[in-house]
C-alpha cells in the first residue's frame, strides 16, 4: 500500500515538472485582434482576429516586440493594405497567402525570410519592393499575384525557389542578382509578359517548368555551369526566337522547347547525350538540326511538327528512332538511317510530304507502323537485308513510289501497307512471307508483283486477283 502512494506521489511530480519545464511559447496570448506566442521574449503573430480592411501591425503586443508573422497568420482575408513594422526578421509560410484584394503591402528593411506561398493568391497585389536584408525567398512566395508587375530580387538571395512568380501574369521585368546559383521549378512559369530575361552567370542549376508559358520571352542565355535543360523549361514560349545552349549541357529534357513557333535556329552542344520526348515539337522555324555524337536514342515526338525543317544530321551512336520522331516534318527532303538503328519506330516520318529520298542502311531490324506514311514524294526506297518486320501502313499513301524489294526474312506484309501507293509498278517478295494483311495492296492500280513459284505471296495473288510474276 506504502508504495502504491509512493508512486502515485512520483507521477505526480513528474506531471509538475513537465508543466514548469513547457516554454512560454507554447502557451498563446491575445492583445487586441492578434493572438500570438513569445519565443525568446519575442512576439510571433499566429492569428489576425480583426476585420479591419487596412492593417498597420503594430512593432509590440503587451510589451513584446513583434519579431514574426507566423504561419497563416493573415490567410485568406479581405486585406487591401497592409504594413508590416520594424523589428519584423521573418515571414512565415502562407502568412498572407490568399488575401485576394490586398493591392498594398510595405515590408521594412531588416526581414531576411520570406516563407512558402506567403503572398500567393495576392491576386490585386501589383507593386512589391523586397528589402535588401532579405536572403531566402520560399517556393510559391508571390504565385498568382496576377497584378504583379516588376520585381528585384535582393542581392543576398541565392536561391529562386520553386514556383516562386508563377502565374504572375502581369510580370513584364525581373532583376536576378549575381549571386544566384539555383533556380527551381516553375519558377517564373506562365508570366506571360515576361520578355527578357537576365540569367546570372553563376547559376548551375534550372528546374523543369522555369520559363514555362512565358509567351513574350524571346530570348534566353544559358550560362555555362548548367548541365540540364529540364523538362518544359520552355514549353509554348511562343515567342521564343534565339536559344543560346552552352557546351557542357549532358540533356535536353521531355518537351524542353515544345511549342516555341519562332525559334528558327537552334545548335545543340556536343557534350548533349540525351534529348527527351517532344523537346523541339512544334518548332515551326527551325530548319538544320544536327544531332550531336552521343545521343543514344532520338525521342518519340522530338521533332515532330518542326515544319520548316529541311535536314537532319542522325549520328552513328543513335539506336533508335521514336514513334513519331520527325512527324508532320513538311519540309524534310532527305535523311539517312545510320547503320547503328536497329528500329524505325511507329509514325517516325509521317506526314513528310516532301520527303523524297530516304537511306536505310544494313542494320535496322524493323520499320514501324505508318513509318512513312503520307510521304506523298517518296520515289524510291531500299529496304536493307537485315529488316524483319514492316508494320501495318508503313508506306500507306507514298504516291510516288516506283518500287520496293522486300527483303528475305520478312513473314508478313500487315494491313495497308502499301496500300494508295499509285504509282507502284511492282513489289518483289521472297518466299518467307507466310502473310498478307488487309488492304495490303488496295489503290496500287499499276501493281505486278514478282513472287517465287509455289510461295504464299504467289497464292495470296491467284487468290486476290492482283497481277504478278514468277521470279
């Protein structure tokens, strides 16, 4: 029993020591329409209880000096001025975020931080001057204050966070300091009036999405130190007419110029061994691309829509060609297929109207579905000994092909292969071809084909009524 109460007494004190020893800051205070906390005799507004529409926070809550605006402290509230005392060092995440009609907001010299999304959603909030003491801006800072017009970055800050002015719409002017070394995602994403941008030459490092939207830009220097063009770094900058890539970028990455209608000219460093799906779709105006040794693999949809592009330079160390590689290519005359490809991928030139010449060498294994499909100048073409399989509509609507071999190996020639080719006279198929598609041949009017004696090819014409010869 004795000891029952002797360790009832323990716990008791245990639980007295415990309260004694909780900070003051725990404990939360009212002064008025704030309620706040003391950190080391320190006031930290956490609540704006007030529905006043103009703010003037005062520098003291009973005695304490106010030394921070804490997290949410103002969120969401019908603020249209707001100033912010002396004494203030930081400004917590989502302080403001959300205060749609705030238009005026003084922040004093002596704040070094700004947190995440403290002013994002400021959406009338048209004129911002960060004190030079500030030295960390957080991710989503000032994101979709959509009035936003100008800002200048303090000398002190080395970081643009992620998304920091994204969705500021009207954001025409940006002054990055030299001692900036990162930029992150998003970071000046859809600020659609941007038109100039001045990237300091110690940065190393852009995150994808940077620039994206930004339809006014119409030009960009990358410095030397980055190493990779992220992914939508420059999607849709519409206006996007000259790219300057150093030499010592490794990748380009997924959509990285996509949509940018105006970029005419672009030159891709050596160091590059990667270029991501869709990095240069829809470049209208770019016409040489030379793609540099290296590069292991050319992209689905890389190229696709470039429609003044008139050469490509594919290099020996490519593998592969991605669906839709060069797609909607207009103005492609001529390429050659290096050796080292083993696959033409699925619509790789589709739609190349004036592609008339095309080089397979000896070494691609299989030609994809719709390859050259709608190449309406596509006269002639070699397909090399070591090709095992064409895909369906692989050379469907080529009105000017004369003629095709089809290589010993293939088993079969799939649906609408050659089909609408007009002016194809004849096609030669070897004995190992054990099938024939729908449509495979329909609209070749002039067609004879030349099959082995004995052979499906031959079978497949008794049956179908298309004229052909004995090898």
């Amino acid at each position: 029993m004795k000891h029952r109460k002797y360790m009832l007494l323990g716990a008791m004190l245990s639980l007295l020591m415990l309260c004694v020893a909780l900070p003051l800051s725990a404990q939360a205070a009212i002064s008025g329409d704030y309620e706040y906390t003391v950190q080391d005799g320190q006031a930290v507004i956490t609540d704006y209880r007030g529905d006043d529409t103009v703010v003037l926070i005062p520098d003291q809550l009973d005695g304490y000096p106010v030394a921070a605006i804490g997290e949410g402290a103002f969120a969401n509230l019908e603020i249209t001025k707001l100033t912010i005392p002396k004494g203030v060092a930081s400004i917590g995440d989502w302080a403001f975020d959300g205060c749609e009609r705030l238009a005026s907001v003084t922040i004093p010299e002596g704040v070094v931080s700004i947190g995440d999304s403290a002013f994002a959603g400021c959406k009338k909030l048209a004129k911002l001057t960060i004190p030079s003491t500030v030295t960390s801006i957080g991710d989503w800072a000032f994101s979709g204050c959509e009035k936003l017009a100008a800002s200048k970055i303090p000398e002190g800050v080395t970081r643009i966070g992620n998304h920091v002015f994204s969705g500021c719409k009207s954001l025409k002017s940006i002054t990055m300091p030299k001692g900036v070394t990162s930029i992150g995602e998003g970071a000046f994403a859809d600020c659609q009036k941007l038109a100039k941008v001045a990237i300091p030459s110690g940065v190393t490092s852009i995150g994808d999405s940077a620039f994206t939207g930004c339809q006014k830009l119409a030009s960009v220097a990358i410095p030397q130190g980055v190493t990779a063009i992220g992914a939508f770094m420059f999607d849709g900058c519409v206006k996007l007419e000259t790219i300057t890539i150093p030499e010592g970028v490794t990748s380009i990455g997924e959509s990285a110029f996509a949509g940018c209608a105006k970029l005419a000219k672009v030159a891709i460093p050596s160091t590059v061994t990667s270029i991501g799906d869709s990095a240069f779709a829809g470049c209208r105006k770019i016409t040489r691309i030379t793609i540099p040794q290296g590069v292991a693999a050319i992209s689905p949809l890389t190229f696709s829509g470039c429609a003044g592009l008139t050469s490509v330079a594919i290099p020996q160390s490519v593998t592969s060609i991605g669906y839709s590689a060069f797609s909607g290519c207009d103005r492609l005359d001529k390429v050659t297929i290096p050796s080292t490809v083993a696959t033409i991928g699925d619509w790789a030139f589709h739609g190349c109207k004036r592609l008339s010449a095309v080089t397979i060498l000896e070494g691609v294994t299989s030609i994809g579905s719709s390859a050259f499909q709608a190449c309406e100048r596509l006269a002639n073409v070699t397909i090399p000994s070591t090709v095992a399989s064409i895909g369906d509509s692989a050379f469907l609507g080529c009105k000017r092909l004369a003629s095709v071999v089809i290589p010993q190996g293939v088993t079969s020639i799939e649906a609408y292969t050659f089909s609408d080719c007009e002016k194809l006279t004849e096609i030669v198929i070897p004995s190992s071809v054990t099938s024939v598609g729908s449509g495979a041949f329909t609209g070749c009017a002039r067609l004879t084909l030349k099959v082995v004696a004995g052979s499906y090819a031959a079978q497949h014409a008794e049956t179908a009524g298309i004229p052909y010869e004995l090898q």
